[in-house]
C-alpha cells in the first residue's frame, strides 16, 4: 500500500514497500520537461538531466556515478516533454547512500563551467545519432506536424545550434527556476520501512533550499483543428514510415480511459483489428502500431506504420478504413472484456520491480489528478462499454482534421495530393471488419489452496530429468501472482550455413503463428485472455521459447504454450508472411548503422566459423527457406529429449512436475545429435573492414577473441568489461567525460559454446574517428598493462553484484538464466554462486585475462560511416 506525505519546504514524497528483493528505488520527478522552455531555452531541460550527476558541491565530476555503481547500483535519468527524471536502483543495505547522492546531485549541483562545455559537446553527439535513426526522424515530423504553436512541436533534445548557445548563467536560471521542492516529487519503493525512509528523506530533502517556487509555465495552446495537415519528408531511406494522426485531450480528460482503450483494439498487438487486417491479411505493412499519447497538455492518437514505400498510398487507404469501421460498429463485447483484463494485468507486471513501483507512483502523483488517480483510472476502465469507444472514434477520429506525415525515399513518389486521395477513397467506401475471431471466454481460475508462511517464501531450485530426457528447472517465487516459462534448444546461427542462415529467427517468429489445431490469430487471443503471451526467440547459440501469464491462468497457460512448442503448424501462409517481413528488416539494414556495425565486426573476427553469420540471414539464404526447412529443424533439434525447460514465479511445484511430464514426458523420435562446430583460430594478424555510408556518426567496434560460456574465466572477463564500462568505467570517463567524443561509449563480450568475443563500442563524429580508435585502444592497452587498483576493482565487482540482484527481479529473467545455463552445460552454479564469484576476483586475475584476450596483433575492427 503507497503511503504519502509532504514535507514542510513543499516536498512531496510517495512511497511503497516490497520486500520481494533486496532493492530499493529511488526516483527525483521533476515537473518541467522541454515543453516549459523558453524559445532561447530548446534543449535545456534534457541539458540539466546530464548535468546533475557532473558534479556537487560535495562530490567532484564523475564521483556520483563511482559512488553508485561502488555500492551495485545504477544510476540514469531521462526528459520528456512535460517531466525530467533522475533514478537511482541500489541493494537495500546501501539505500541510504543511494538517497544521499540522488539528494545531492538535484539540490546541489555545482555546473561546473569547463564540465558544462564539454557536456554541450555530448549532448550534439546525441543529437547527430538522432538524426541517423529513420524512425527518430518520422516521430519528429509527426510532432512538427501535429502541433503548431504548442511545445510540443519541438525536439526535447533541442538543437545544436540551441545547445551550443548555452552559458552557465542560462543552465542556473532554469535550475533555480525549476529545481525547487514545491515542484519535485521524490518516488520510493522497494526493502525499506516508513520510519526510517522519514528520517532520512528530512536529514537530506528538508530545510529551506532558498528557491521559493514561482508557479507552473504558461504554455501556449494550439487551436482546433478546422483541416488536414500533410507533411511528407523525402530521404534515403529503405522503407517508408508514416504516421497517421489526430488532435486529443489531455491526460486528465474523461475521455482518456476510452481513448487508451480504442487505441489498444486498434494497433495494439497481434490480435488488434489493424495489426489482423493491414498487417497479416493484406499484407501492406511490416509493423504497425497505435497509441494514445496524452500527456499533460492535450495530444494525439496516432497510428504508425513502416512498410515498403511502393505501397504506401494504399497502406493509408486501408488503415483509415479499420479507423472508420471503429467509429461505425460496436467492438464485440468479449474483445473489451479481454482488453480491460489486460490493462488490470499490466498493472502487476508493472509490479515485479521496484524501479517499475516507483515509475508507476511517481507517475500518477507528477500528473495533475495525483496518486488517486491510478484508481479512478482503472475503475474507469473496467466501466467501459462498446459504445464509448464507438463515441471516442466519432468525436476525434475524423479524417477531415487527420494529421498524415511521411518519410520516404524518393522512390516512393508519395505526394500531398495522393494523401489526400487516400483519406477521401477511405471516408466514403465502407470500412472495414476485421477478420472474426474465434469467440472463447478465460477458464475460470481454480481456487487455489492458501499457503502456509513457510511455503510463501521463496523456493530452492528444484532441477530434474523427465523420462523423455527434458532438463526441468522450478522456482516457486510467490510475491506476484504471476510466472514465466522458457524453454530452450542448442542451435542457433551456430547451427546455420550460409545455405540456410536465417532459418533459426524466421523458426522462432513462425513458432508461434498457428499450431495443427490453433490458427495464429487464437493463438494471439489467447495469449490476451490469459494476460500474457508466448513468444519465439532464437540467438547464437539456441533457440527457445518464452512465455509470461498471470498465475490465476496458470495451467490453460502451460497447454497453450505445450501446444505452440510441440505442434508448430508452419503453414505456408503464415511462413510466407515471417520471410517477406524478415527479407525487409534484411533490407533496412542500412538503416541501423549501430547494428550493421556489429555484424561487420563478426564477419571480419570470423572467416569460417558460422558466429560471422547475421541473425536475420542474406536475402537469399532466406528467400529459399519454406515450411519443409523448419519442420526439419523442429524434428532435429527441438525434440522433448533436446529440451531444457524452466518455470518461476508463483506456482505449485507439483503441478508443474506434472504437465511437464504429460506433454514433455516422451520423445516424439526425430532428434539428432548435437551438431560438431570446429572452432576457429584467432586472426594471425590485424583485420580492419569499412563500410561506407553517408551518416552523421560513424560507428566503431574494435575486439578480440574471447571466452566460451564454460570457461571458468568467463566470470573475470566480467569484472574487466565492467572496470571499462558503465557511467564510472575508464572508457566512459575518459572518451566521454574528459574528451566529449560521444554519447554512446561502451565495452562488452558475446560469449559462445565456442569462443565469442570482446569488443569495444563508439558512436562518434567522422572528424574524431582517429582520436577515437586511439583512446580506445590505450584504455585497452592500459587495462592489459597496468594493475587494477584495489578501489576501481572493488567498485567494478560491487557494480556487478548489484546489478545482477536488479536484473533478476522479474520472474522472465529468472526463467532465461536458468534455462539457458541449464541448456549450455554451465549448470546451476551461475545463478546460485555468480556473485560469490565474482568477490574472488583479483587484479591479477583480470590482468592475466586481459593479457590472454587483448593482442591487437589478433584484432579485428569494424567502421561504419561517411
């Protein structure tokens, strides 16, 4: 139960315990995003969220991310158009530590001039990888469009020309303006209790901090929409994004309920009326989505569509006819019972972290109907009837006042006029119904047996072999009603060739597109009514499938996904659908630099070994792969007897142990044995590949050869990637901090059955690439040359045991761990003993490592760029 309370300098604080880990959050809201700046003010607000942790009064540049990730936490912020926000994860045992630093960095923070200069430098960094991202660039041209004189229009993170004009004087005058108690928020939640969380907050937020609050910023408002407003961007780029638009209220509006609601049936999920009917029956687009953003001025309902360019006219012809069949018919009654079911669900999904408790009360208490207003919110959703969604789609759905925007390659030849004659084709033939679907009602929950203290807490692992040969992995975790399922198959691109390479992901997103009984629409639907979904994944080294339901659903949720793992369908429709969509993400490549940088990375480590071969496949491994190859695989390499399932969350150990062994029990036959991959030997000299493309950044990656999954070392590879990245690692502080080179600035490893690789990552500007290749490779000379000390080791190590704590607070992270180690041969030790592990690394461990893996005799380096 959220408790809340105001301190006496205006301060409001909300806050939720949760002793399920032992976590804590702590999240400082801010209520002024870009949308309160001045027009000599663009970008300042998202300046002041990089910024408050350079520095304090009591802590010198660099000391506030030290000093978190020294005590296993992490630390980050972000700006919106209406909120800035800090946060900050930390074990329980350093909470208080945690709430300091975060009280520090927004009460006192120093601006330092020579630290600002070089932020403002980062800070248009960000803004050139912003302008590499098609999809960056489409939402842009949607809010320029949808907007007129509101804020709204302009980029949060300003400009480069806004941003380089910013002086000390102008950071402080928006910081004392803004940063004041009377307009924060601070959010808490986690392994705390309320006495002491009091004392603390009064001891670092209380007392007079000399900014007296001057009042919310007048905003202008757009007038209403008396018209269509076209907008149509020509770039080059690969596939075409459009964006489809209407004016809507604010958030506090009693028509948001129904608002949110209507967009979720309309472009939310497999199972909306878009994604059935423009995406899998017409086959029009690759990816659509709508959404009702309402922030605290008012908004827009928007529906978003990426899809090759020559069919963009009739993409938009389509989808507004699924908007006029809304405003037209009654969605069926059973299609709003399971939507309002799943707007309750995501309410405890949100639940499983404490970052995601405190986001959720922070949230509600910064808007203007407070805390309370989560509860009204969701009674006003369980309240809804057909005919307000109908009512909403009427009132605000209108083709004669949609805002269309476009960016497309001039191939596309898309004009204003062809817009216009999409809508009116739309508003004068019928709209469309989407295909029906099968009408089925949630089982009803079986009443479960109520738990005894002892049997509530949290389970030892339980591990066992079913007659058919399957690994089971259980792990009861009681604290939401909630559990997920993976399981997981050796194979992966290591399995592939460069014949079929691409089979393993167009395997895992076929799984889950109709079984010999269940089309992929009931699969979908099914998912919904049972709060959750299933879904394919496939790596370099496995394939699997993943699930996550609320506990109440827990055995028609364990058939649903027994079914979709055993008896795949892959009829050739559905197969046909998954080739054309990953043939056009293979296409769009081009537009994603970072990732194309990555996989020209494993293509110049790897000459032979199948770790050089891209997830997604070459067009023409792909366009020959139908449903006879993934039955084939399926048969082969993801039999029961291959296979490695985990369940965790709140469930019965005893049912679980016996579904798994009615559906997993026996062997259907058909598995083969594991597939010999010979590894490869390192480069015997330096290798260096460039890809040229005309881009604002180039993208650099630069590695080595590195460690299996199962060699002991793996763990001190870690330790060494650690004290190289995050916000307090050597390559952050040094080519960030110091030398402003980028925003994106990391080191990490892919580890394999056979050996991976470690490799360090840049985004920076083409005039720095040199600077660049240079910094990086000192800082890996240096790890490899010099001895740790004894402090940065300790923080690195802190920061790894810390963070391993948070990630595994969701039951779906729990379920991966310990299927895939189980399936990888590492066992349970990883999970059970990782962070005892860890604690015994020394200097000399990550020296000796860092000596066996960084020879840039071997190395190979990837760029990406003009």
């Amino acid at each position: 139960m959220a408790i809340r309370y105001t301190l006496p300098n205006g301060l409001t604080v909300v806050f939720e315990e949760q002793h399920a880990a032992k976590v804590a959050a702590f999240q400082v809201w801010v209520k002024a995003g870009s949308a309160d700046e001045r027009p000599d003010q663009a970008g300042l607000a998202h300046l002041h969220e990089h910024m408050l942790f350079k520095g304090t009064e009591r802590r010198g540049p660099g000391e506030i991310a030290r000093d978190i990730e020294a005590h296993g936490g992490e630390i980050n912020a972000w700006t919106s158009f209406d909120q800035t926000v800090y946060h900050i994860v930390i074990a329980s045992q350093f909470a208080r530590t945690g709430l300091d630093i975060l009280g520090d960095a927004v009460r006192r923070s120093a601006f330092d001039k020579d630290e600002l200069a070089r932020e403002i430098e980062v800070v248009c960094e960000e803004i050139k990888r912003s302008y590499d991202s098609p999809s960056r660039r489409a939402s842009r041209g949607l809010f320029t469009a949808a907007f007129q004189t509101h804020p709204y229009r302009l980029p949060v993170i300003g400009t480069e020309e806004s941003v380089r004009s910013f002086t000390r004087e102008k950071v402080l005058e928006f910081y004392h303006r803004h940063y004041t108690p009377k307009n924060l928020v601070l959010s808490v939640a986690g392994d705390l209790n309320e006495a002491e969380l009091r004392q603390w907050v009064e001891e670092i937020f209380g007392g007079d901090w000399g900014r007296p609050y001057a009042g919310p910023v007048q905003r202008p408002r757009d007038a209403a929409p008396t018209g269509r407003r076209v907008l149509i961007q020509t770039e080059d780029v690969k596939e075409a994004y459009l964006h489809l638009s209407f004016a809507i209220p604010e958030l506090e509006h009693p028509d948001v309920p129904a608002l949110d609601v209507l967009a979720m049936i309309a472009g939310q999920g497999n199972s909306s009326w878009l994604v059935r009917e423009v995406k899998r029956r017409q086959h029009l687009v690759n990816d659509v989505h709508a959404s009702a953003y309402t922030p605290k001025d008012p908004g827009i309902f928007s529906v978003s569509l990426t899809l090759p360019p020559a069919q963009s006219q009739k993409a938009l012809t389509q989808t507004a006819r699924v908007l006029e069949a809304l405003r037209t018919t009654l969605v069926p009654e059973d299609e709003l019972r399971t939507v309002q079911a799943g707007v309750e669900a995501e309410s405890v999904y949100r639940k499983e972290t404490v970052q995601g408790t405190a986001r959720n009360l922070g949230s509600y208490q910064t808007s203007p109907g407070g805390l309370e207003s989560e509860a009204r919110y969701l009674e006003d959703i369980r309240n809804l009837k057909p005919e307000d969604l109908r009512r909403v789609a009427q009132k605000y759905l209108r083709l004669e006042h949609a805002v269309v925007t476009a960016l497309v390659p001039p191939s596309a030849e898309l004009t204003e006029a062809q817009v216009h004659a999409a809508l009116d084709e739309a508003a004068k033939s019928p709209g469309l119904t989407p295909p029906a679907r099968a009408t089925r009602t949630p089982p009803d929950a079986p009443v479960r047996p109520s738990r005894s203290q002892a049997a509530s807490a949290r389970s030892e692992v339980v591990q066992e072999k079913l007659p058919s040969g399957a690994t089971l992995i259980i792990r009861v975790e009681p604290h939401i009603p909630l559990f997920s399922m993976r399981a997981a198959f050796i194979g992966g691109a290591r399995y592939e060739t460069p014949e079929d390479n691409g089979i393993t992901t167009l395997l895992s997103r076929a799984l889950t597109k109709g079984t010999t009984t269940l089309s992929a629409d009931d699969i979908s639907h099914l998912g919904d009514l049972y709060a959750g979904n299933v879904s394919g994944q496939g790596g370099r080294n496995s394939v699997s499938l993943k699930a996550d339901f609320l506990s109440r659903y827990f055995e028609p949720g364990f058939r649903l996904f027994a079914d979709v793992l055993l008896n795949p369908a892959f009829r050739e429709e559905e197969v046909a659908r998954e080739r054309s969509l990953l043939l056009q993400d293979i296409l769009t490549r081009e537009d994603k630099p970072s990732s194309l940088a990555f996989e020209l990375f494993s293509r110049t480590l790897y000459k032979e070994h199948p770790y050089r071969l891209s997830l997604a496949g070459e067009k023409a491994s792909v366009e020959a792969l139908g449903p006879e190859q993934l039955r084939a695989y399926h048969r082969a390499h993801m039999d029961p007897s291959q296979m490695t399932l985990s369940v965790v969350g709140d469930v019965d150990v005893a049912q679980v142990r016996a579904l798994a062994n009615e559906y997993f029990g026996r062997s259907r036959g058909g598995a083969v044995a594991p597939k010999q991959v010979k590894p490869e030997a390192p480069p015997s000299s330096p290798r260096t590949e460039k890809k040229v493309l005309a881009r604002a950044q180039t993208h650099l990656v630069m590695g080595f050869q590195a460690a299996r999954m199962t060699d002991p070392w793996r763990v001190v590879l870690d330790v060494l990637s650690t004290v190289l990245s995050g916000q307090g690692g050597r390559l952050f502080i040094e080519l960030r901090d110091k030398r402003s080179m980028a925003y994106s600035v990391s080191s990490f490893s892919m580890d394999g059955l056979d050996p991976g690789y470690f490799a360090v990552y840049i985004g920076t500007s083409p005039e720095k690439v040199d600077a660049a290749v240079e910094g990086m490779r000192r800082e890996l000379e240096r790890i490899r040359d010099e001895p740790i000390p004894a402090e940065e080791l300790e923080r690195a190590k802190q920061h790894i045991i810390g963070t391993y704590e948070i990630d595994l607070q969701r039951n779906s992270a729990r379920a991966t761990l310990l299927a895939l180690d189980t399936c990888y041969g590492i066992g349970l030790d990883n999970f059970l003993h990782y962070s005892e592990r860890v604690a015994k690394v020394t200097a000399a461990d990550v020296q000796e490592v860092a000596r066996r893996v960084i020879d840039f005799d071997r190395m190979a380096m990837a760029v990406v760029g003009p």
